[in-house]
C-alpha cells in the first residue's frame, strides 16, 4: 500500500494515539496527514479530464518545418496541481502544474524522414507530494510522414564567392555539354488517365468521355525522352547520414529540374521512371516514396529507363560510379555523391554533382 491510502492510513493510526494518550501533538500530525492525503486526492480527481483531445495531424510534414501539436483537456474542473505530458513526438514530457493547464499548442519542428508512429498523447496527474494520481489519453492518430527536405541547388563559382545560387541554367564550365539541359521540353501523349481537378480542357479527351460518361485526360510526357533523369541509389550507403543526404539531394534536383522544364525520377526498385511535370503534378508521389527509401533497396533498373536528356546518377557508395548502362550516350551525364572531395559542377543537400563526359574514363573519388 502506498501513496493517499497509506498517509490517510497512518494518519489516522496518529489520531488515535493522540486521542487515546492525550496527545495534542500527534492528533494535530495525524489529521493533518489525514487532511493533506484528501485534498491531494480531491484536486487530483477534479483537475482529471474526461478524455484528452489531440488536433488532427497532417498526413505529411516536410522534416525542418514547424508542425504544431496542439493538446487539450475536456472535463477537468480544477487546473493540475502537478504532472506532466507525455506525446511520442516530443523531445521529454512537459511539465504540468496549476499555471501550465492541459491545453497546450507546442511548435514542433521534426528531424528525420521516414514514418512515424505517433502514438496518443498521455496526461498525467499528481498532487504535488505524489500522494495519488490519475491519467488521461487521447486517440490514436495513427502515423505521420515526414518527407525530405528541399534545399537550393547551387552551381560551383569561380573565385573566392564559392558556390553562388543559380537556376543551372547555362553554366559557365563546359558549355553545352557541362551545363544542365533545362531547354523547354515538348511534350506528348502517352496514354489517358482520369481527369484532375485544375488540368486544361485542352488534355481533356473527348472521345472517351462520350464513351465513358467520365471526365478523362490524356496523359502527357516529356517527348522525345529529353527530360533529364533523376536515378537514386541506395543499394549500398556508406552510412544512414549519406543516405539521408542523397536522399535530400535526390528531392532537391527533382523539383529544380521540374521547374526548369520538366523531368522524372528512378527511385530504388522502380522500374519505371516517374515523370514530375512543370507544375510538380507527378511530385507529391516521388516526394512520398522518397521519404521511405531505405538502404539496401535495389538499384534501379536504368536499362529501361535511359533518355537521350541528361542522367544524374545520385549515390552514397564508397566508390561512386556510373553503371555501365549510362556510360554510354551523347547526353550529360553527372554523378552526385556526398562530399566527393574533387571538382565539382554543382552542389545540393551536402552532396556534390560533377559532368562525367561520354567515352571518357571514370575516376572514382572515395566518400567521406
């Protein structure tokens, strides 16, 4: 036994030792023993809430961004003399107590792609001396993803300026060849598809609408295949910090790339490259599969997916080099890599991106 009933307990063993012997002494310690274990018990019991509401989270959060988290008591009649708030995504509990109430509104700012369970929310109540307390949870909000960050592509700069921000459009090193191919890009038809809110009449295919009785849009990409290709391997990463910079680099030149003209990304065990469209149609699928990607998935299949536009072959490997299915081609081809250590064209997430001209012999650059 202990806490509330073991002090009304011994408060009351006090009580009547005063009262049998006389003593003023002890009953004055024994009911107040007994009057601190009831209060405590009372105002734990009305500051207790009925059940613990947590604000819907977003299904999605881009990692670095603020999320906020917001907590709220129904029921309570008292404020919580003491306790803490205990929630999956916090950094430590919160410390609760008479001028720090149950509802709460926390910024919070995750670190980390991937899934996250969050968990329900946990109040806890306690009277200040920890004689008894109560606790209260909200729902399960089921999981949370957070998606990779999206950081400036920077081209390399001559000089003592250092990498300086640029569209990477027409870079000074290499001219044609060296500079990335953001050139507006035609596009054709490649199959319908069910139409989307906010899409042209012009896509909309009438023919198949009589048809049918459905909206439906023809589906259209990069023509020609002169989109450039955006290839993640995660097969083998020197370690999960790599990994999770490659990552962000890989989200980073998909949506540069995409707003220069159009392009598509290989992720790990696609076979099929995914087109991002100009106004980012095809990115919150790429964003999300790339939130998940974790190493050891096999590499892409990139001899189904290899376009006569630039390929930029982004890996974590100790040695990072081309396949040998892209060393090949009149197009740019470029590998990115983090802290390659050597001269580069571009740099992005904490990786590095140089031109591996065609036919030329591939040097490798160990990863650090």
């Amino acid at each position: 036994m202990s806490g509330a009933p073991t002090a009304i307990l011994l408060g009351a063993v006090l009580t009547l030792a005063g009262a049998g012997f006389d003593s003023p002494s002890l009953l004055v310690a024994g009911l107040g023993l007994i009057g601190l274990a009831v209060v405590g018990v009372a105002w734990v019991e009305l500051a207790r809430p009925r059940r613990l509401e947590r604000a819907p989270a977003p299904a999605r959060v881009v990692e670095g961004e603020s999320y906020r988290l917001r907590i709220s008591g129904v029921g309570a009649r008292l404020p919580p003399p003491g306790g803490r708030l205990v929630d999956g995504v916090l950094a430590g509990p919160v410390a609760l107590g008479p001028r720090r109430t149950l509802d709460r509104a926390i910024e919070l700012r995750l670190s980390g792609r991937g899934r996250r369970r969050l968990g329900p929310a946990r109040a806890e109540i306690s009277d200040p001396l920890g004689l008894w307390a109560r606790s209260a949870e909200s729902a399960d909000p089921g999981e949370l993803l957070v998606l990779p960050r999206i950081e400036p592509v920077l081209a390399a700069g001559r000089g003592a300026g250092g990498a300086q921000p640029s569209a990477l459009v027409g870079l000074e090193e290499g001219a044609a060849t060296s500079a990335l191919d953001a050139r507006a890009i035609e596009f054709e038809v490649d199959g319908l598809r069910a139409y989307r809110p906010g899409s042209p009449a012009s896509r909309i295919h009438w023919p198949a609408v009589a048809r049918t009785g459905e909206l439906i849009e023809r589906r259209l990409v990069a023509g020609a295949d002169a989109a450039p290709l955006v290839v993640l391997d995660a097969a083998r990463p020197t370690s999960s910090a790599a990994l999770d910079a490659i990552v962000r680099a890989t989200a980073s030149l998909c949506v540069h790339l995409a707003g220069t003209g159009g392009c598509a990304a290989l992720l790990p065990g696609e076979r099929r490259a995914t087109e991002i469209e100009p106004d980012l149609r095809g990115w919150p699928h790429v964003h999300a599969r790339l939130a998940v990607v974790e190493a050891g998935s096999a590499s892409p299949a990139v001899t189904r997916a290899i376009r006569s536009g630039a390929v930029f072959w982004v890996t974590a490997a100790e040695l990072p080099a081309l396949p040998r299915a892209l060393r090949a081609g009149a197009a740019p081809r470029y590998l990115v890599a983090p802290a390659a250590g050597r001269a580069v064209t571009f740099t992005v997430a904490g990786c590095e991106g140089w031109l591996v001209r065609a036919g030329a012999r591939l040097a490798t650059a160990r990863v650090v």
